[in-house]
C-alpha cells in the first residue's frame, strides 16, 4: 500500500500518460500480490486446521489402541495363571474320544510351556474382542448418521453373537463327534496318542472356522439391506454357493472328506437361513422404496 500512495502522489503532480500507466500497473502488480497473499494465508491456515484434526484423530485412535492392549494384557494374565486348567476345559472332547490306554503327548521340549501359554494368548483374544469392538464404535460412530449407527451397532452385536454361538456349536456337537468318529476310525493295533500342540491348534482353528462360518446369515442380511444384490440372486447362486462351502471345507479342514463334509453342511445350512433372513427384510426394502405402488389386476 505504500507504493499505491506513493504513486498516487506522483500521479496526481504529473500529466505524463507513462506515468500513468506505471501507476495503473504498479496498482495491478500490488493488488495481485496481496490477493496471493491472503489466499496463501488461507490455504496454510485451513492445511493447519486439516493437520491438527488429523493429529487429534491419530491420538485419540493411539489411545484407544493402548486400551484395548491393556486390557488384553489384563485378561492374559487372568487366563495365564489358570492356563493348564483352561486347557484341560478345552481338550475334554478329545479326551473323552479317547480310550483308557490312550493320552495326548507332547513330542517337543517347550511344548507343556507353551501351548498353555499360546492357549490364554488366544482367550485373551476372544474376551478382549468386545472391548475393541466397543473402541472401534466409539471411534467411528460420530462421523455416522442416526440411521447408519443403528444398522452398525445391531450388525456388530448380531456378528460376535453369532461368532460365539459358533464357538459354541463347534465345541459341544462338531468336535466330541468329530473326535469319535477319529477315533473309531483309529485300525487295530495302532494306539492314538494325538500330540498336546497340534490337537490345541486343530481344536482352536475348528472354532475359529466355526465361528466365521456362523457370519454367513448376517452377510446376506446386511448384503440384501444395502441392495447390492436381491434374495432372487441369493438363490439363482446356490449351487455355486454349496460347491464353494466343499472347496473351503477342503482347504481349510484337514485332508479327509469327513472333516470337509463336517464344515460344508452347516455352512450350506446357514447359508439357507441366510436366504430365510433375506426374505424376510426384502418387503420392507420394497415397501421402502415404492411406498405409493398400487397393485393392478
């Protein structure tokens, strides 16, 4: 601004047309390089504000991390000093496949450490999954919509009820049959002495199949809810569907079909009560989105 007055002095003394147009340009040149200004000053002052938001929502995301990691600590520790009892609850369903005469064993050194150890680490896990569960909401549910929480809040209650009613399912019917039948099936003259580190991770990756194929329900709800597909696609896929369930069986369980056909059928069956759920929401969508439709004859 100095050089505008400074300019307009000379202006007003001089009746030279250069001297004019210096001004005029000079005035322009000023004028431009205070409009940059302001709109750089604006610029870094909004970046500021986006990096300090940004910076607040990384530490709050930070402390709700440590929560959750306390709390699984807190749990681990819970479960570690009663690690063999809670491992003797787990093996029981083995144990009663097997015969008088028959034990697990452990064919490695560190594995009466360990694999207690291993086993509270993986319930910690399970009992701490609520809580972050719980963050993870806490976190995200102020950028939602009144309607968007309501929907997330009853898909993740409706997922870990599921996923413990799996657990559940996989522990008191699929394992104790699934172990009689291998033992059964065990030739004369041989003894089953299963080994205590792969029988807990077979018992623990059965539960944790179990209790993601218990999703499957929920994934064709939510699925239908959205409208990325309708209940007729649900059902024109069902032959695919059953094929993939014995393709994942197969990779997934251990290499004989008993094992494969014990996964596949409940997650084909739950598949089908995914469809029944489907049908039931998929009026309401209708009525939803044609609530004038009149019927015609």
């Amino acid at each position: 601004m100095i050089i505008y007055f400074v300019l307009n002095d000379c202006f007003i003394h001089s009746n030279n047309d250069q001297a004019k147009l210096a001004f005029c340009l000079l005035y322009e040149i000023e004028k431009t390089v205070h409009f940059e200004l302001n709109h750089a000053t604006f610029n870094l002052h909004m970046a500021w504000r986006i990096l300090k938001k940004m910076l607040d929502y990384l530490l709050e995301l930070r402390r709700r991390a440590l929560h959750v990691i306390m709390f699984f600590a807190l749990f681990f520790l819970v479960f570690f000093f009663f690690a063999n009892d809670l491992f003797s609850a787990l093996i029981k369903p083995l144990l009663n496949a097997l015969s008088a005469n028959e034990s697990l064993i452990a064919t490695q050194i560190t594995s009466p450490v360990f694999t207690p150890i291993k086993l509270a680490a993986n319930a910690a896990m399970l009992c701490t999954a609520p809580f972050a569960l719980l963050q993870i909401w806490q976190f995200i549910a102020p950028g939602l919509y009144r309607q968007e929480r309501q929907h997330l809040r009853a898909a993740m209650i409706m997922s870990f009820a599921l996923f413990l009613l799996g657990l559940l399912f996989g522990f008191y019917i699929v394992l104790p049959f699934m172990f009689h039948f291998f033992a059964k099936a065990v030739p004369s003259g041989v003894k089953l002495l299963p080994d205590m580190a792969n029988a807990l991770d077979f018992i623990t990756r059965m539960l944790l199949l179990f209790g993601l194929c218990f999703q499957v329900p929920l994934l064709c709800l939510t699925l239908v809810q959205l409208e990325w597909i309708d209940i007729t696609l649900l059902k024109t896929i069902r032959p695919y569907v059953i094929v993939a369930a014995f393709v994942i069986g197969m990779l997934l369980t251990p290499p004989d079909v008993f094992s494969q056909i014990i996964l596949a059928v409940p997650l084909c069956l739950l598949y089908e009560l995914g469809i029944v759920l489907a049908g039931c929401v998929q009026p309401k969508i209708n009525d939803k989105n044609y609530p004038n439709k009149q019927s015609t004859d």
